[in-house]
C-alpha cells in the first residue's frame, strides 16, 4: 500500500492552494482591462484577420499606436483561439486556459528545482509557494499573453539545464515572439552560466552559443516571413522605451503596486531578511544559482524600462528559492510553508468575499438585455468587450472619436460603469479621458436603463448627436478614484 503521510503535509497545503484558485476562478481581478485587451487582439486576429488594436485601444486605428499584435503575440492568439473557439470565448474559459499553462510553467519549475539539487519535499515546497504567491496567481487568473511567454522562458530555461541547447535557442526566440519580456529566457540562461563561469572554454562557450543560435534561427526567420508586411512597427515599439526614466517591475511591485498602494512591503521585509540569512550563512557557496538568477532579473528589470508589475512573475522564481533556502535552514522547511499559507490565504479568501457577487456570467446577461439588437454601435467598459465582441463595439476609454464618424449612426449606446473599484487599472482615468473625447463632438444622453452587478453600478444611455453646441457629459460618468 502506498504511504502517503511522508506526503500529508503537501497534499493539504496542494487542496488549500485548489480550494482558493477555484473559489476565485472569473472574480479574482473582475475589472481587468487586460483580459478584454488581450482576448480582443486574439479575437480579432482569428475571426477577421486582423492584427490592429481597433476595439479596446482604438489609438491604433490612426497607426500611431503600434498595439495589437502588430510586432508580438500571434502564436500565443493562435494558443487562446484553439482552445476557445472549442470551449467558447469567455474571459472565464481565458483564465481556465492561463491557469493550465502557468501549473505547466510550475511543473517545469519543479524540475529545475531538482536539477538545481534541492530536495524532493524542498521542491513541492517551492511549487506551493510559487502558485500561491500574488504575482503567479494572478498569472493564472487572467488573460494576458504572460501565460504562454512564461512557459516558454521557463522551459528554455530547464531546456538549457538540461543541456539541450537547440531547444533553449527555439523556446527563447518563441517567448520574445510572444512577449518583449520573453527576452527574460536569455537573462535566466545567462545568470546559470555565469554559475559556472570558471569552467568556462572557448569550445565549450562557442559549442553552447551555437547550438543555441541554430535553435534560435528558424523561429527568427519565420517571424520575419510572419510580421514581414509589419515588421516596421517593432523598430517604433522598441524606440519609445529609449528614451524612459527610472523604472523597474521590480520596485513597482513592491513600492507602488496599485491599490493598497504599500501592501507588499511586509513580502518585502521578509525577502530581504531572507537575503540577509542567504549571505550570513554564505549559501550562496553551496547553491549560487538563486542569487545569480534574481540578481539578473532585478538589473534586467531597470536595463529593460518596464515598470508593469506583471512582468513580476519573472522575479518570482528566484525569490522564492533564495527564501526558502534561507528559511529552511534557520527555521525549518515547514515554517516557511505555513508561514506562506498564513500570510496569503487571508488575502484571498478577503478577495472572494468582496468579489463573489461580481460574476461575470451575470454582467453577460445583464449587459444582453440592456442594450437592443438594433444597436448599430455600443461603446463602454473593459467588461462589456466579450458581450459584444462580434458587434459594433468600442472601448470608451481608448476610443478616438474622430475616427468612428458617429454621423453614420443613429442607434448608439453607451454603457457607463458608474463606481470604479480596486481593479488594478486606472479606470477613472479612462472615464475622464473618454470624457474629454466626447466632448468634440455634441452628444446628447438619455439613461435607459441601469442595475446593479456586485459592487458595480452601471448605466445605460442613448446618445444621439445634439443639434447644436455641445452638451454636457457630466452625468455620463461619475468618476471615483480606485482606494
């Protein structure tokens, strides 16, 4: 019979981690601008052919904005279409598909785990951790590209260790296909070398290098036949980060996350007294690679100028490891685990409280009923893009008006969503810029409908062009700030 008490500990900490991704499935971050954002770009792609951000960013549409994927993303969009066109298109069945390919990513990271020496129980520890720590969780719970890259630049990496470097070179260049932050397979790959930096040959660097660019130069040759007609975009992407300031993912995350604007910075006492046990105990003498790895994200997170706390899931890895050696060997392996399930199964069971009435299914089918079948063009939220995603409909935030000419319509909708919560994206900015927009044109609003989703107060309105003058949006949109 199988004996499972050696493994008792794991597999109630594994139901926990199941308990709260399943509890917060489709509410975690309810609001999130970037599971239409993406969802769009792949919607539009597969169903008509396009590779503009006309919906949710509507910049595009004049090509000042090099969005949708323009220059990245088309085999991630191939990804998320196969799999929803055979589910169906929902931003729940979205974050199903990014939960998968992040317990894929996980699993891969387990592995390297094991290939970095740690113990079996050392290694599930660092898996639990990993799917229950902020920046992974929410990796899984929504629709960003992210899911695929982070595979990818995770599986480049255990390719790499594995000494399969044909491979390594293939997966890295898919993950900077995917994501500009797929270059992170590089930076992971370069940290593990310079590990080993004193067993370094000329051969043996010029063997790795170049089984690695002939890995790499199939998948740069089919991007250039893929993006061939819009490959100028990447040179006008690439050239508005030239010029940032001081910025990095890394202290975002930490000093400026949105919402509870300091509420990582007890992770951040705690890593760093991590860190602190990490060099006292010189550990970095037994297992170097933890260091190298997270000492390599954080300078790449200045070098590269992005400030989006997404791209913390990169970090995410090596903290942890760098954490869980230090505290395995002052307190103890299982400290670290029930400190990890004490600290963020709160947080989350908090989240569930506040959100569980913010069902999107719901919003669905009340959006379906506010707005007619005869509506020739809609504008409004984020939330309201998978709704009407095979309608006439504009994300009121982005949208330029001067680029739809309204003129040609006379069944036009706005959906207003009146309360703006915590959702981690500036929303009551996009409701003042949409309504600097409309002001350029003399609208009129008549408020057909409203109701009440969760937390969220929406309104629905007929516009129609005024006569003369321009009218008065102020009862479009009440704006209040995210706390």
């Amino acid at each position: 019979m199988l004996n499972i008490r050696p493994y008792a500990e794991f597999i109630l900490a594994a139901c926990l981690v199941l308990l709260v991704y399943t509890l917060l499935h489709g509410i975690y971050r309810y609001n999130n601008i970037d599971d239409s954002w993406t969802l769009s770009y792949s919607y539009n792609y597969c169903q008509a052919g396009t590779t503009q951000d006309w919906r949710i960013g509507g910049e595009s549409i004049s090509m000042n904005n090099p969005g949708g994927l323009l220059s990245f993303g088309r085999v991630a969009s191939w990804v998320q279409c196969g799999f929803l066109d055979s589910v169906g298109w929902s931003r729940q069945n979205g974050h199903l598909l990014s939960s998968l390919f992040t317990l894929f990513s996980v699993g891969l990271w387990f592995l390297i785990a094991r290939k970095l020496k740690l113990s079996v129980a050392l290694a599930l520890t660092f898996s639990i951790t990993l799917l229950l720590y902020e920046p992974i969780f929410q990796l899984a719970n929504q629709s960003r590209s992210d899911f695929f890259a982070m595979f990818l630049v995770s599986a480049a990496l255990y390719s790499w260790l594995s000494r399969f470097y044909v491979v390594a070179g293939l997966l890295s260049l898919m993950a900077i296909e995917t994501h500009p932050l797929g270059v992170m397979a590089g930076v992971y790959i370069a940290a593990v070398e310079c590990v080993a930096w004193r067993s370094w040959t000329l051969q043996s660097l010029t063997e790795k290098i170049g089984l690695f660019v002939l890995g790499a130069l199939p998948v740069l040759v089919a991007y250039v036949l893929i993006y061939n007609d819009e490959i100028h975009f990447l040179f006008k992407l690439l050239s508005q980060y030239q010029n940032k300031g001081f910025m990095s993912f890394f202290l975002t995350y930490f000093l400026h996350a949105t919402g509870y604007e300091y509420r990582h910075l007890p992770e951040l006492a705690i890593f760093l007294f991590a860190a602190f046990i990490f060099f006292k105990k010189r550990l970095f003498e037994s297992n170097p690679v933890p260091m190298m790895l997270l000492g390599f994200v954080i300078l790449a997170s200045f070098l590269l100028k992005r400030d989006n706390v997404h791209y913390m899931i990169y970090a995410a890895p090596p903290l942890l490891l760098l954490s869980l050696l230090s505290f395995e060997t002052l307190l103890g392996r299982k400290f670290y685990l029930a400190l990890f399930l004490l600290y963020f199964t709160p947080q989350y069971l908090y989240v569930f409280y506040t959100n569980q009435n913010n069902r999107l299914e719901v919003l669905d089918e009340k959006l379906q009923h506010a707005i007619p079948k005869n509506a020739d063009i809609i504008f409004g939220d984020a939330n309201s893009w998978i709704t009407f995603k095979d309608r006439n409909f504009y994300h009121l935030k982005n949208i330029r008006l001067d680029y739809v000419h309204l003129e040609k319509y006379r069944n036009i909708y706005a959906i207003s969503r009146d309360t703006v919560s915590n959702c981690g994206f500036p929303e009551s900015k996009g409701c003042l810029e949409a309504r600097g927009y409309l002001r350029k044109i003399p609208l009129q609003f008549e408020m057909t409908e409203q109701f009440q989703w969760g937390n969220e107060h929406y309104s629905i309105y007929r516009v129609r062009l005024a006569t003369s003058g321009v009218a008065s949006v102020d009862g479009l949109f009440t704006v209040k700030q995210p706390f």
